[in-house]
C-alpha cells in the first residue's frame, strides 16, 4: 500500500524477483505493462508497484556477498567504514522505475540507517514501501525507518516475526484466551513504526512452526483478522512466496486467489488482505518459490473478476 492508496475492497499488488540485478530487471518492466480491465471496461496497469530489493537479510553473514544482494559491497562499506558512498545499483535502478512508469517501489530495509538515506536522496514522494525483515522483530530500527518515510509520505512495511508463541491448531480454532506473542510483537512495530507519523501496512509471511506440513512457513490468518478488527484503516499484505515455498510452488496462484476472497468477518464486511506482496520471476536467490510474469498475469486477471486493483498514478493510463 502506497500512501493514501487504502481503498474499500481494493487490491493493491506489488511484485517483482526475491533480489534484483542487471539479468532480471527487465522482468518487472514486464510485470508492469500487466493490463487488466476495470468495472468501467478500460485497461489498467495491474501493479501498483515492483520489488527491488539489492539487499538480502539472511541468517548466516556471508563475508563474499554471494546471495546478499547487489547492493551488499556498498552497504556493508556504510557500516563498516562509516563513509558514504556511491548510491547502491537497486536504489538507481528504482529511481529509474518510478521515472519510467508512475508506480512506486518496494524493499526489504536491513541497514536503517543506509539504506534510508539513500532512499530518501533518491526516491520520490509517496512512491516507496519499505518492509522490516522477519529475521528481525526489533522496534528500534522499525522506528528508524517510520520517521524517514513520515518525511517524504512513504507506507512502512511490518512483516510478522517468525516464531508464534502458541499453538497453531489452537490460534486458528480460537482457543487461546491470550495473545500470542508473535501478535504482541507484531503491534509493538507497528507502535514503534508509526510513532513518528508514518503510516503502516501489516505483511503476513507465515510462521515456522511444528504442523506447517509442505509450507515453508504456516499461515495464521486469525492473527491478520484480530489487527484488521483492531486497526481496520492499517494495511495488510498477504505474501504467498514465503508462505508456500518451493515445496508447494504450483499452490501459489490458485491458494492467492482464495486467500484474496477472505473477509475479516466470515462470510461478511471488509476483506481481510489490502493487497499482495509476491516474488516473481527469475533470482540468483530463492527462485523456485517464485511465480512466472504469466502466472502474475493470470492471478491479476482472476482477482479482478470479484475485486479492483488499486491503479497507481502513472503515465501509463494517459
């Protein structure tokens, strides 16, 4: 969700591969002359936005910056050596997308104090969605980067830690009479995030945890439903690459489509999920949980049968 973007029933979509480099950008170009038709029978662009994410968390450091991202030599010179730098490639490479098209961009933000920097040097307006990784569930860096998107109107991107705290079968039966702590520790972001005015959207990527089955990461869509009868004007980002995994690679598009059907209440009110954030194309990491530029075509074509698509400004629709 891109500031301001919220909208009743709305679907907001960004997309692109797991780590952008010179081999797949040319993928979210494509990703993003994906047309589908609105109620009033025009072509619209589907994507409100792509990922291009030049630095990867990971849970072990690998000093050669073999699958850390394109963007690793300079980053870890920031923080190593306290020097600015050259701008880092994915953050050019954004600039240059949102100059191209009219739609924003999106990023996983390791390094704060970095990363922000150059995204602010760099990015426009209301155009940029930068997510904290799940790796980390601290508050601190979660309010480094609310205040830098607080100045230039960017929607900050809380995805759930990994752990849970309770039992799965019993969170999505209803049987706990406490919080858990992955929920505890999700609201303490968002507290973190937004207290210096910057606007949040919730991302559910799934918690590992004993039952997941083939998932990478079980979904806990109960926990999605209290933030949403809570905060119901916060954005919430459904993100099926980590959710489904490589093992179930083939369920991502048809599980999307359901999971975009789901209401906060049953069968009634508002939907539970704003929009979609899933890895798509070709990547030196984590390829074979992505979809195909065809398959984000079919999935943007099936959605919009029973829900809008939240069409970003761009001079695409001129």
């Amino acid at each position: 969700m891109f500031k301001g973007e919220l909208q009743p029933d709305g679907v907001s979509l960004i997309a692109g591969p797991c780590s952008i480099d010179p081999e797949n950008v040319h993928q979210i170009y494509q990703m993003a002359d994906i047309r589908i038709r609105n109620k009033k029978g025009d072509w619209v662009p589907a994507l409100a936005g792509a990922r291009i994410v030049g630095l990867k968390s990971r849970t072990e450091f690998n000093a050669t910056g073999d699958g850390m991202g394109i963007d690793f030599q300079i980053l870890d010179g920031f923080i190593t050596n306290k020097n600015i730098g050259e701008t880092p490639p994915s953050v050019l490479m954004a600039k240059e997308f949102i100059k191209e098209t009219g739609m924003g961009t999106a990023a996983e933000v390791m390094i704060p104090e970095a990363q922000m920097y150059y995204y602010e040097q760099n990015l426009s307006k209301g155009k940029f969605f930068p997510w904290t990784p799940a790796v980390s569930a601290l508050g601190w860096p979660a309010r480094q980067i609310g205040i830098t998107a607080a100045r230039n109107d960017w929607t900050v991107g809380l995805k759930n830690p990994k752990w849970l705290g309770q039992s799965l079968d019993d969170i999505e039966k209803g049987k706990c009479q406490t919080m858990s702590s992955m929920e505890k520790t999700w609201r303490g972001l968002a507290n973190f995030a937004s207290s210096a005015g910057a606007e949040i959207a919730f991302v559910h990527r799934g918690v590992d945890i004993d039952g997941k089955g083939k998932m990478r990461n079980a979904l806990v869509h109960e926990i999605v439903r209290s933030l949403a009868r809570t905060a119901p004007q916060t954005g919430r980002y459904f993100d099926p690459s980590h959710s489904y995994g490589p093992d179930m690679q083939d369920c991502i598009v048809a599980e999307t489509i359901r999971t975009m059907k789901m209401r906060v209440n049953g069968d009634n009110g508002p939907y539970l999920y704003t929009g979609i954030l899933v890895e798509v194309g070709d990547s030196t990491t984590d390829t074979k949980q992505h979809i195909s530029v065809s398959d984000l075509q079919n999935l943007a074509r099936e959605i919009s049968q029973f829900r809008p698509f939240i069409v970003p400004k761009s001079h695409y629709l001129m």
